[in-house]
C-alpha cells in the first residue's frame, strides 16, 4: 500500500512539474507563452566624433537601458551592446552571437552622425531566423539619439506569435503573442485588424529544442488578423487563414511541431514584382502569361493585370495589404496565389513550362473560327436546300448540295488535329493531360458540326421528289 501510495505522489508531482516548468523551445501552452517575455540585444553601431568615444556611447547606453526598462518594464529584458569587429551583423546572414541564453530579438541599429544623425535598423528574430527590413529614420540632434533609438527599435519589432487551427474552422488560426500579459500596452504586443502575418512551422526534439533543419515558412499561406471575437482571456486573438490550398497546416496537428507567425511588414508604396520561371528550367523565364487579380475569396471577380514580359515578370502594385494573383496560361488558370505587395521586391513562382499548349490552343483558335465560319455557311446551304425542296425546285436544291459537298468536312478538319496532335506534345503528365483534353474538346465540336444524317436525309428526299422517283 505505501509502494502504491509513494508511486502514486511521484506521479502527480512529476505532472505538476511537467506544467509548471517551460520547456526551452517555444512554450505550446498559451499561458506560458503569453506570460514569457522577450529577450533582446540591441547591438549598435556608430560613426561621427559624438558616438565613437567609450564616454559617449556608455551614456547612450545608458539613456536606452533606462527608456527600455521605464516604457516596456517586464515585457523586454534588454541588453545594449556596441558591435565590434567580431559581431558585426553582415547582410542576411544571422548575426554573430556568445553566450546563453540565446536572445529573442536582436537589433542591428547603423548610426551615421552628419547634421543629425541618421539611423539604420533591422530587426533578426532567432526563432524564426529572419531579418526584418530596414528602416532608415533621423534624429535631428545628436542629443535626441536615444529617443530616436528607442523609436526605431519599436517601430521594426515584429511581434511573434503561437498559433493553432480552430478545430471547428480550419480557416481561423487562434493566436497567442509572446509576452502578451506582460506589455505596457496591447499595441506593441500585438497586431492591428487586418495586419498579415507570416506562419512558419519548426520541429523540437524531445527536450523542446529546435533541430537543425529550422523554422520554414507554409508556402504561400498568410494569416489576415481579425478585429473581433477575442478569447476569453483576451491575450489570444484570431486571423483567417489565406492561402493557395485548402489545408495548408494538415488535417491534424503533429507531434513536436512549433506553429509560429510573425507579422509582415510592407512598403505600401513599393510594387512586387511576380517572376514566373519554368519548373524544369529554373534560368529559363515564362513569358506571355496572363496575370489577374481578386480580392481574397472573391476569385469569380477577376480584374485583368497583364501579362507578363520577356523577363517573365508583371508588376503587383501595393495598393492593397494582399491580393490573390491568378495566372493563366492561355485558357487554363495555371496558379491562383495570395501576394503581399510590398513585402518583398520579388516573389518567384515555378510552374510548368507550358508553351506547347499555349501555341496549340492560338492554332486550335484558328481552326475553331473556320470550324465555326464552315459550319453556319453548311447550315445555309442545307436550309436553303430544304427551302427549294419544299417549293418543288429539286434542281435547285441538288446544286445547294453539291455547293453544301464542296465545303471542308469532317475528315479535313479531323486531319488537321492530327497533324497539331504531332506537332505540340508534353512530357510532363500535367501538360501532356491539358493537351489532350484540348484535342478532345475540338474533335468532339467537329464531330457536332458535321453531323452526316441531315445531308443524307435532304439528299433522299431530293431523290424522291424526282419524277418516277
């Protein structure tokens, strides 16, 4: 009885231990993650006669550190360091980094002191492993460098934040950002109403570290967050889930599978350029593709764009936070995909090189109008042959179908798709299934437009209105 007793308070206690102790990954329980708050560096770096002496720079760091702790208090835990020849941040790669633990948020901020001074921030988030884009801003003085420090350390921090599919509605996601009961304000927390967020997906092993392979982005998938139908405890929020395919999490959640999203910001006034390149061929550019646009879930409303250049690119301007780009290859919509103009300067898009088709179906269209052109001159023929027929003008109606048996027929037309049918073939399944189908859908017009039984049957009864006949 003691032994069951003993093993039993071993249990719970290792229950309890298990809940109370965050894992060192990202934390799965909201309360955890919403109670935890960021670490950050904030690693300057400056050049002028006023930010280049120890005096001077231990005094901006001083000036931060004491704005940090009196406006964000326990939502950051903030570290100033000035960047030397070993932890200079260089181009997209992460930034150089000692010691544990490892923190949240690091801050790359370029001062350049000449008449003012001018700022250049970036924020890296080491979850995620992303850089933000830069933001340039000025202190009209040198004295106002500190506040204009902290101002563009808030203004470039994305907020991060865990989220789960509604079970109910795989097109909500619930979000919990990190530190959300910690901060000041629920703005620097937080996201606005429709804000686009970016989700990733990373894998933990058992401890709740990440592996190697890192966070990776769901492939043309965004979060648009909601204004309303907060959670009850008012640090989670909801965002709709745009994305190219129905399911972009799965139907179930994996095992030891981080879900995070991090907000996208944009340059409202900078186009994205939609670069679509052969998926075989990646050097080689698809040109000529139709480009068209939609409000998200309003795809039956296409706006024409263009097409797109020798350099296979068309121009989405920024003129609303997302768009859904529908890119059709001749008649076939080819891909439809949700785009953040602004938010990258080029978005890339494989797909099947499908200039055989493309050029079959410009062929196809010609031979459908002389189809069509055949077709309504056969159908005249015939009702003025029947036209003479009813009037007792048998003559006239046998030279109407003599006229009716010199026209393009069947077998012409039947010939020509063959010999198309030869010429544009595909090697991929995709393309070579549209190609067929295309033929298909011509042989089977043709077959409707020569319908052999009317001329025969007009025919017998000119043979019959014959005298004797």
């Amino acid at each position: 009885m003691i032994c069951f007793r003993n093993l039993r308070l071993s249990l719970i206690a290792f229950a309890l231990l298990a809940i109370l102790v965050p894992c060192r990954g990202v934390e799965a329980a909201p309360a955890l993650w919403t109670a935890s708050p960021y670490r950050v560096l904030v690693r300057l770096q400056g050049q002028g006669p006023h930010l280049t002496t120890e005096s001077a720079r231990a005094a901006l760091s001083r000036e931060l550190e004491y704005r940090f702790t009196a406006r964000l208090g326990s939502f950051w835990r903030a570290q100033i360091d000035w960047a030397s020849g070993d932890t200079v941040a260089d181009g997209l790669e992460a930034p150089p980094l000692t010691g544990a633990p490892t923190p949240h948020k690091v801050f790359d901020i370029r001062l350049a002191e000449a008449d003012g001074v001018t700022l250049t921030t970036r924020e890296y988030d080491t979850t995620l492993g992303r850089w933000s884009n830069p933001l340039v801003s000025y202190a009209a003085e040198v004295a106002l460098t500190p506040d204009a420090v902290f101002s563009a350390v808030t203004d470039v921090f994305r907020p991060i934040a865990a989220f789960d599919v509604d079970p109910e509605d795989p097109s909500r996601v619930w979000l919990a950002f990190r530190g959300a009961e910690l901060a000041p304000t629920n703005a620097i927390a937080n996201v606005a109403a429709d804000a686009v967020l970016l989700p990733f997906t990373r894998r933990v092993d058992r401890q709740g570290e990440p592996l190697p392979e890192g966070a990776k982005i769901t492939p043309w998938t965004y979060l648009i967050a909601l204004p309303e139908a907060k959670d009850a405890d008012s640090t989670r929020s909801t965002a709709r889930v745009v994305s190219h395919t129905r399911l972009p999490f799965g139907s179930r959640r994996r095992g030891r599978v981080e879900q995070i999203a991090i907000p996208v910001r944009r340059e409202e006034r900078a186009p994205t350029r939609l670069r679509l390149v052969d998926q075989q061929h990646p050097e080689q550019r698809l040109r000529g593709y139709e480009v068209l646009l939609s409000e998200v879930g309003a795809s039956d409303q296409l706006e024409r764009l263009t097409r797109t250049d020798a350099a296979g690119e068309a121009l989405i301007p920024a003129t609303r936070p997302i768009v859904m780009a529908h890119v059709r290859c001749g008649r076939a919509v080819v891909a439809s995909l949700p785009i953040v103009a602004g938010a990258e300067p080029v978005v890339e898009v494989a797909l099947l090189n499908e200039s055989p088709r493309l050029q079959a179906e410009t062929r196809v269209s010609q031979l459908q109008e002389e189809l069509f052109d055949v077709s309504a001159r056969r159908n005249l023929l015939l009702a003025r042959a029947r036209v003479s027929l009813e009037e007792g003008e048998g003559d006239r109606a046998r030279e109407l179908i003599q006229r009716l048996e010199r026209l393009p027929g069947r077998a012409q037309f039947s010939q020509r798709i063959t010999r198309l049918e030869e010429l544009y073939r595909a090697d991929h399944p995709v393309s070579k299934q549209r190609l067929e189908r295309l033929f298909l859908k011509t042989r089977e017009a043709i077959a409707a437009a020569f319908d052999p039984r009317a001329v025969r049957d007009l025919e017998a009864e000119v043979l019959s209105s014959r005298p004797g006949g």
